[in-house]
C-alpha cells in the first residue's frame, strides 16, 4: 500500500518536506478554497499538483470534492451542479489526479462532542459524548420530536446535564460540533459565520421528508450522471462512510454497514464506483466486523483510512491507538487483495506540543506521525509475512 498523508494546501503548517522526512510517499489533499458547487479549474488544479510534483511528492487523492446539499437533497438546481462536479472531474483527471474521495451525509460530516479528551498518558484524543449530542439535539437545536430518538434514561441524563452545563461549555460544544469540524472540510458552516444554529436549523430543514429511500435515489442519480465521465477517464469515486455510521438528528445516513455499502456498490456496479474503507469510521458502531467488511470490500476500495475508535459505555466512543489487532487484519486484507491501495493514517492524538499549532481538529503532527511510524512498521511485518 501507498503511505498517503492528508495535507491541507500551502497553508498548512505542516510543510511537504516535513512530510518526505517522515517517509510520506503520496499525498491528499482538496482544494479547500473553493467554495462548494464551484468549479475546480484546470489551472488552480494544475498549480497545486506542481507544487506536490516538485517537492517529490505525487498527489495521489483528492480528500474531498465535496457534493453540495442540493445535490444530496435532489433539489431542482442539482443538475447545475452536477455539471459543475463533472468539469472538476475532467479537470482532475487531465492533470492524472483520478481517486477522489468525497461522502454523502446529509448537512453534517463528522461529528464528535470533544476534540481534547484528555488521557492518562498526557495526550489528548477525539471523543463522542452521547449525552452531550442528545443534549445538542434537544435542548439547543430544539429539533421537533428529538425525544424520540433517546432513551428515557438518557434524557433523563441529559435533563441533569442541562442544570449543570455553563453557558461557555455550551458555547463550545456548538462550536465543536458544527463550526470547527465542519469548516476546514468545505463543509456547511465555517469560522466566522454568524448564529451557526439558525444556519444548522435550516440546513435540517431542507430534508424534511428525505428518508434513506430518497437518499439512496439521490446517490444513485447523482453517481450515475458522473459515471460517463468516470469511466472515460478511469476515475475512482470513493464514498466516505458515514462517521458515526448510525442515524443522527433524524437525518437519513446510508454509508452506515456491511449492507449499506454492498447496496450501493451493487446499484452502480463499476469499477469507478467505489467505497473509501474508514475503519475508524466503521469501528464507532459495535455492529460492524471491520476485518469481515474489508474482506468483502478491499478490492471495490482505492483509498483507506487507518485509525481505530474504542466505545464507551452505552454508545461513547473515542479514538484509540492505531497500534490495534483489528487494523492489522485490515491491513494484511488489504495488502493480499488490493496492495495498490493508498492509505492513510487517519486522527493522530494531540501530543508534544501539537495543542496550539492550530492544526485541524484530528490533523495533529505528532500524533499522526507516531500513528504512521506504527502503521508502517505493522505493514512491515505484514508484507515480510506474506513474501
Ligand atoms: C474527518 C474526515 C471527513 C472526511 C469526509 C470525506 O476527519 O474523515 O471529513 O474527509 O467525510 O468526504
């Protein structure tokens, strides 16, 4: 497999010649600065490829060419922008980027609660508080039927938590759960924009009556327009699964299983539509045998992310080690049906002073190089295992 690192364009802090000494091969990145819907141009993309090219360094996948709204909701001007998505493409593909990542979750990306849990070690790591989302569901979002969706016992705890919470924490936690895991992405809401609530609240809005039927149709139709181009040009799509891989905020979420990906693997069944293999992602629910998927997927998936979660209690979960047996099965899968693969190492642990470098959330230094000299040395041992 290819070792990949997701660099965030010559704005990062983190520079491309940092990454050739820590033994980085290829690398991922998206054109951060466009806005969503528009057009990725020949020239823009071509800029940021020579940039790659000259450090000695080859851009390996597009992390993400986001899909706007109104294409996952099937609105009426989605066939502007999938024109829009079909020109970035041909783009891509004339300057050889032709693996591209992106997800289809509904208004929001990942979501996580805290992005400093604390651990005995010293480090801080990424970490998914139930209560606190069920709290951000029904007491600030205010979201019609939210009850619903939780059990008595945890309302009851969120209703204890609502005495208790300041008005500074509940500050933060809006801004972690929409502004700061979203921004950096392309996603819906970013750093500045002003009452992120009412945007959130209109943005749920446009999916009132979307349910995952209509969802998946929309995938469908969506992939199926692009498909053409794909296939000229020998263009991978990998879907993102949903992270967490369960429903939220009574939205539909439809990248979630084994059963979702194989639906939607087999709707358009060709080699451009694949699945981008997010262990971590898939490991946040119990339900899923990560290794089982991998089996059953490694070879409809070009691109992986490597990192692990650990669940909590009743449906907590935050991020563990990379150093983990299940990764290492997903890697030796990976490495007998699909070594072409490129993968890379996914949230890496705040650490050694990475705290105010003003990384993305997740997108630490130090944590991700430590996960990469893990990963890599697993991946020896892997590959000398099956010579
Ligand atoms: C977060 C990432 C996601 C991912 C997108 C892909 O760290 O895993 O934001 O990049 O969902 O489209």
């Amino acid at each position: 497999m290819k070792k990949t690192w997701r660099w965030f364009g010559p704005k990062d802090p983190i520079t491309l010649s940092m990454l050739k000494q820590i033994g980085v091969e290829g690398i991922v990145t998206a054109l951060h600065d466009i806005p969503n819907g528009e057009v990725w141009t020949l020239d823009a993309i071509q800029h940021r490829y020579n940039i790659i090219k000259d450090a000695g360094l080859e851009w390996s996948v597009v992390e993400s060419l986001p899909v706007s709204e109104a294409i996952k909701c099937g609105a009426p001007e989605r066939d502007r922008l999938i024109e829009n998505y079909i020109q970035s493409l041909e783009n891509l593909a004339r300057v050889g980027v032709k693996t591209v990542c992106y997800n289809f979750m509904p208004v929001i990306d990942w979501i996580r609660t805290d992005l400093e849990h604390p651990l005995d070690d010293g480090t801080k790591t990424l970490y998914y508080d139930r209560i606190k989302f069920a709290y951000f569901d029904c007491h600030i979002l205010q979201r019609e039927g939210a009850a619903a969706d939780y059990s008595p016992e945890g309302l009851a705890q969120v209703e204890e938590l609502s005495k208790v919470i300041t008005p500074d924490e509940e500050a933060k936690l809006i801004d972690t759960i929409i502004v700061k895991t979203q921004g950096f992405i392309n996603g819906n809401i970013s750093e500045g924009d002003k009452n992120p609530v009412e945007l959130f609240k209109s943005l749920l809005k446009r999916y009132e009556g979307i349910d995952r039927g209509q969802l998946r149709e929309n995938l469908v139709y969506w992939l199926k327009a692009i498909l053409p181009t794909c296939s000229k040009y020998g263009i991978q799509m990998c879907i993102h699964p949903d992270d967490p891989p369960f429903q939220v905020l009574g939205l539909p979420r439809i990248v979630t299983n084994a059963h979702d990906v194989a639906w939607i693997l087999n709707a358009v069944d060709h080699p451009s539509n694949g699945f981008t293999f997010c262990a971590g992602s898939l490991s946040a629910s119990k339900e899923n045998d990560v290794p089982q998927m991998a089996r059953l997927f490694a070879s409809r998936s070009p691109f992986l992310h490597l990192r692990y979660t650990t669940t909590v209690g009743e449906g907590d979960f935050m991020e563990s080690s990379h150093l983990n047996p299940e990764l290492i099965e997903v890697m030796r899968i990976f490495e007998q049906q699909n070594p072409a693969v490129a993968m890379r190492p996914d949230h890496g642990r705040d650490m050694l002073g990475d705290e105010d470098k003003g990384y993305n959330p997740g997108y630490s230094f130090h944590g991700r190089m430590l996960a990469l000299g893990q990963l890599s040395g697993m991946l020896a041992v892997i590959q000398e295992e099956l010579k």
